[in-house]
C-alpha cells in the first residue's frame, strides 16, 4: 500500500499540465478529506486501500481532462469558497477584477442596488454582497440549476439577503433600476475552437458561447442597461481580451459615459465599464 508521498509523485508524473503537482494534492486532500497541509505533514504516512482506490478514480477522471473544480465541487474566488457543479461556470481569477472595480464603484456605508447578470455560482453576487454588507444585491441566471447552486452558496456564506431570480437577462426585473449592473456574460463565438479544449469540454454551453461572433448576449446586456438603472449608474461587462474595442462601441451607441476598458494582470482588455449620466 502507497504512502502519501509516493502517491503524490507518481499522480504529478501522470496527470499533464504546468499545474500537475498542484492539482495531485488538491485532489489527494479531497480524496482524504484533509487540507493540503496536512499532506506534507504526513508524506510518510501510509494510505489504506479505499483511501487509494478513491483518489485514482479522482486521477482517471481527471486524466481525461474532467476540471479539478468539478471533481471537489469548489473554487476559491476572492475571499470565498464557492460549491460548482457541471451546471455553473468555474469562476476565473479574471473575474476577479469586475468585483474589484464594482468595489470601487462602491462606496463603503452608501447602500447601493446591484444587479448580477448570469449570477452561475453566484461568484460576482456572493463576493460583492459580503463586503459590502449595506448593499442590496439581485442575481439573475436563466439556468435553474445554476441558481440551485447559487443559493446554497448563499445560505452557507451567511448571504441569505442576496436575492436570486430566474431570469432571461432583465426579463424578472423589468420594472426595477439598479445603481451598479455587473455580468460576466457568455461571450465565445459558437464555433470557438476553445469550446471543444480543456475545461471548457466540461462547462455548460450556455455559460460560455453566444451567437456567431460571442457578442450576442452582450449587445442584449448593454442595449437594456439605461432603462434599468439610475440616472449616475455605472455598467461593468466582462468580455473576451479582442472584444474590447467591440464592446465599447456598444457601451457609447447604447448612451455611455466615461467608458473605459480595464485590462487584466497579462494587459490584456477584460472588463468595460460606462456611466450613465445623470
Ligand atoms: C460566463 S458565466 C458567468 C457565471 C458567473 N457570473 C461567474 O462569473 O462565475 C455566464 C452565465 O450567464 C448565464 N446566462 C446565459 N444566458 C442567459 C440569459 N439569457 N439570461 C440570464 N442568464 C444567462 C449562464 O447560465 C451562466 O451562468
């Protein structure tokens, strides 16, 4: 019977990728229950034969390139720790940046009404909601499933408060106006060769393409924005690093100010932002 070390170099050898060693312990501490930490603690350690069996079942699925957030069911994403299944979209680090400039936006102790757009796991939703604990923050998805994971994401964060609607973009909230909308849309082109590589084999479809150049949903989320939001609020859209020039053209047809485009940690343009003004 293997010991934790020797399982841990012989999965780094086998599994592809830069991240090989990484992912083996993150999926060893699953297979085991037990954090990272405790593995280089414990490299002597010998593992009994269903602790083993479990983790080759993990190391097989992964081989054939299942993501490594699906095989634990979590993702860290800023502060939190979110549950994903095969219906939500693994949340990015890009994603990352759209919260940090809705944090900017807003101004700690002012309660402001947000909206999430294609809330998934309700990663932008979820991060927003608790730091910022006087706003009051709606999240959208069109997917049932999706929001079953967002909402026990919620009730295990402790933001309950956060209210999530299924919705066709703006469909359930047609009457209502926002001071900050935010989306992480699908923004891949149908028939973009990375849909058929990597993780993205694995992600539901409808959380990653739309529409022949990937700006369908886009140009549906920017066009609707001025009739819900308040005079002064602010529009942050995700896109893909080629669509910025795209996007912003859509951002100033649909009546945007001070639109600006922000680049991620490798320059490349990732989110957009506009103000409608006052
Ligand atoms: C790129 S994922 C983003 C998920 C999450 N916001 C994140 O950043 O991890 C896009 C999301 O939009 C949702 N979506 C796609 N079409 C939609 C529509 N017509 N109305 C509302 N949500 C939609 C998908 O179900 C998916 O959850």
């Amino acid at each position: 019977v293997a010991g934790v070390g020797e399982l841990l170099r012989e999965a780094a050898a086998r599994l592809p990728g830069a991240e090989a060693r990484a992912e083996a312990e993150i999926l060893l501490a699953h297979a085991l229950g037990v954090s990272r930490s405790w593995l280089y603690a414990h490299d002597r350690d010998r593992l009994d034969q269903t602790q083993v069996v479990r983790f080759r079942e993990f190391l097989r699925r992964r081989e054939i390139g299942e993501p490594v957030a699906y095989l634990t069911g979590r993702r860290g994403f800023r502060s939190i720790e979110l549950a994903v299944d095969s219906s939500t979209l693994i949340p990015r680090a890009e994603t990352e940046l759209l919260v940090e400039l809705a944090l900017q936006r807003l101004p700690d102790g002012r309660p402001a009404r947000v909206l999430d757009l294609g809330t998934g796991s309700g990663a932008i939703a979820l991060a927003l909601a608790g730091e910022r604990s006087e706003s009051e923050v709606t999240a959208v998805d069109a997917s049932a499933a999706a929001l079953a994971v967002a909402a026990r994401n919620a009730a295990r964060l402790g933001l309950a408060r956060v209210r999530l609607l299924r919705s066709d973009w703006y469909s359930a909230v047609a009457d209502e106006r926002f001071d900050l909308i935010l989306s992480n849309p699908p923004y891949l082109a149908e028939d973009d060769p990375h849909l058929r590589q990597g993780d993205l084999r694995f992600e539901p479809s409808l959380a990653l393409a739309s529409g022949r150049d990937g700006l369908d949903a886009i140009r549906r989320i920017v066009a609707s924005a001025p009739a819900h939001l308040n005079a002064g609020g602010g529009l942050l859209v995700e896109h893909g690093f080629e669509q910025g020039a795209a996007v912003r053209e859509l951002f100033a047809s649909a009546g945007f100010s001070q639109v600006e485009t922000a680049r991620d940690l490798e320059q490349r343009e990732r989110v957009t932002c506009g103000e409608l003004p006052a």
